[in-house]
C-alpha cells in the first residue's frame, strides 16, 4: 500500500527491495508461517552480547503438545520483532538446522535461528516472534554501543580492508525502504497493464537518537508508474510517471495493544514527469503533508486512515488545469489484516470545485508457493475516474485490473 501501511506492516526490508530494482517488478513480500496443530515454541536468547550490524543466533524451542510422536519440521524463517524502549524493527529469523526431527508427546527440540541486529540498535533489546495463532515468546539481551562494534576489527580498520558485503550492509541494511506499493495487474481494456515500483533511501537521521523525541528522518524517495498497452502492436508504453521526491518523515512506534494510534506524519517535495517532449510533456511539482491513524489492535482486524493536502509550486504550463481534475490533496482508508490477512484499500480524490471525482480500490489476499519459496499477494484493481496517467488527464478512465503486489 502506501507510507502509512508500510509503516503498520513495518516491511523495511532491504534484501527485498535491491531485489525489486533487479526485477522491476518488486520485492519477494514475505509471510509469516504457521505452526502445525499442538506445536508451540519458546526463545532462548544468546549468552553474549552481540554487536549492531552483525549476525546473531538464538534458538527456538519446539516442543510438541500433542498426544501423539509427530515427524516435525521447523519453519524456514519466523517473523520477529526487535524492540528497544519505544523504537522497533522487523526482523526474520532464518533456520540454520532446517531438518525435520521426531518429537515424542512432551518431547521438545532446541532448533538454531540466525538474525542480523540492525546498525542503529544497542542497548538491551528485546525479541518477540510474530507466529499466527502462537502466543509471542520472548527474548532479551543486551546489544553493545556502536564504538564497541568497531574496536572489534581494529586490524581490518587500519589496513583499510574492507569486504564488498560490509559496503553493501552500510549502504542499504536499515536504510533502504518500501515507499508506496509495488504491483503488477492486467486487464480487458487498453492500456491493458500498469505497473508500479517505489521505494525510499534514509539519507541522514535528524535526531540523534534522542529517546524523548519522535525519529525524524530526511528520506530520498523514487516511483515509477507505468501503463503499458501490452496487447496493442509492438506493445509501445502509452505513459509513464516518473517521481522522485524528498522527504521529511517522522513515525510514531506502533504498539499492538493500542485500539487507536497516531501513525506520524510525512511532509514531502515531490516532481512528478513523464519524461515526454512537446505537446505531450507533463509535469508538475508538489508539496505535500500526510498524516494518519490507525483504529484497532495492529495484530488483528484494524482500520488505516491516512488524509494527505498537497499544494502545487513552480510552472504547470503544460498541464495548468490539472487541479480541476485531481484537487488538493487525498484520502487513503485501508482495513485489513497486514501481518497475514487480505487488505481492502480505498484512494480517493476530488478535483476543484468538488467536481470530477477518482477512486480506487485495492483487494489484496496473501498467496504462498512452495516452488522457489516464493510469497506474494493476489491484487484486484478498480480505477474509476481521472489522471490514472499525466499524458491524459482530463479523460475520464474505468477500468479492473488483477496481477499480483509484491508490496501492498
């Protein structure tokens, strides 16, 4: 979906989004697994101290409630939630003994999970798995500062060796984020196939990690929305936006025992272009601000209210009329359940004068595979209105396309 809800969904996943730039199609979305019936686990938390940055182990307890000997098999990865005071972070635990064993009725099996503790995490941190239908188990241990991080490879410092992978985790782990959704969908009427990749680059933290105050961050962020007239002869692409923007976010920690939440706030300069010449050039640059709320407990049913007002600056000269068609700002509802559940997503906006309404609507059901591990979302789109793409506008579109969403 959009900031908000990939702020309840908490999707910050590198890994996933270098792999959407490679596909130009989006991340592999990943899903949380389910245990077998009469399975439940405990964690237990390493002995040491770990090091930001760096990969540690924990184990899983597997014990089988059962009345009966069962062949069982651990997930391959279980979601899990880092948390430090009010400041939390998505992480995947990936099994490192993923063999099946025999667990007798009572029997118990200690299983070995690797995790990467994020760079701007230390401090005695605690983790929380994310299993549908188990109740969360719970480990804590402390993470040492960043200085003590780095005098653990003075010799590597000061000969100036430095690994390809250690460069890639400094750029990208943490930073390195889903923005708005990434999508592919197909459908009867041309242009038959849309398309959409997004995502945001943290450039600097603007707080200081001050626990007293929200995290503000400056944030790069790049969409690219695309319709393409597949079915048509040589499949030419009839539009395409493009959208880098700058971003100043601020997000509010999620708590799931909370029945209303304040989601934070983004304010943002945005340009938005079909890269076009002549008469089909369009462009127009933005400022926007985008709040939010949530109703209801974040690991159940819950309702996403996101409002955002933009302003138009600089020239419109080849679109002055846009605002009659798309208005000042829009609205974004979401209801679903985002950890393992479907999604109904609704975008709508008005133009000037309260004429010329669009909306959109987003159902999203969670699709899983066990060819090549692969995990995503069935998406049915529904566009009824204008400005679907900048080259036309003032033409009114309705259209249903489905495809999948790699993140919603």
């Amino acid at each position: 979906m959009k900031f908000f809800l990939r702020h309840s969904r908490a999707i910050h996943v590198a890994g996933a989004l270098v792999g959407a730039l490679l596909l130009v199609s989006g991340p592999l979305a990943r899903a949380a697994t389910e245990l077998a019936p009469g399975f439940t686990g405990a964690l237990i938390a390493p002995t040491e101290e770990s090091v930001p940055g760096a990969p540690v182990v924990v184990e899983w307890l597997a014990l089988n409630a059962g009345p009966a000997p069962v062949s069982f098999a651990p997930p391959p990865r279980i979601e899990a939630r880092l948390t430090r005071g009010d400041q939390s972070w998505l992480v995947t635990l990936r099994a490192l003994e993923p063999a099946a064993v025999e667990l007798a009725p009572g029997g118990f099996h200690r299983f070995r999970y690797e995790l990467v503790v994020p760079h701007d995490c230390s401090g005695l941190i605690v983790l929380e798995t994310l299993l549908p239908g188990q109740p969360v188990a719970r480990a804590a241990w402390p993470v040492a500062p960043h200085a003590v991080a780095e005098e653990k490879e003075p010799f590597r410092k000061m000969a100036g060796l430095k690994a390809a992978a250690d460069e890639i985790e400094r750029t990208f782990q943490g930073r390195l984020a889903a923005h708005e959704s990434i999508y592919f969908v197909y459908g009867a009427d041309a242009p038959a196939a849309k398309f959409q990749f997004s995502f945001k680059y943290r450039l600097m933290n603007l707080t200081d990690g001050d626990a007293t105050r929200l995290p503000l961050t400056l944030q790069a962020g790049y969409t690219q929305r695309s319709l393409w007239d597949i079915s048509a002869d040589s499949s030419p692409f009839y539009d395409t936006s493009y959208m880098p923007e700058l971003i100043f976010e601020s997000l509010a920690p999620l708590h799931e025992q909370q029945a209303v939440r304040w989601l934070g706030y983004q304010v943002a300069f945005k340009h938005e272009s079909n890269g076009r010449a002549g008469d089909i050039s369009r462009s127009l640059n933005t400022v926007y601000l985008r709040s939010g709320f949530t109703l209801g407990r974040m690991d159940d049913w819950h309702l996403i209210v996101a409002p955002e007002i933009f302003l138009y600056v600089g020239s419109r000269e080849n679109n002055p009329d846009i605002a009659d068609y798309r208005g000042y700002g829009q609205l974004r509802v979401a209801l679903g359940r985002y950890q393992n559940g479907p999604a109904l997503i609704y975008t709508g906006h008005v133009g000037r004068g309260w004429e010329r309404f669009s909306h959109q609507l987003d159902l999203t059901v969670p699709f899983k595979t066990s060819l090549l591990d692969f995990e995503t979302y069935v998406l049915v789109q529904y566009f009824n209105g204008y400005g679907e793409s900048l080259l036309s506008y003032r033409d009114k579109f309705e259209t249903v396309r489905a495809g999948i969403s790699f993140v919603r």
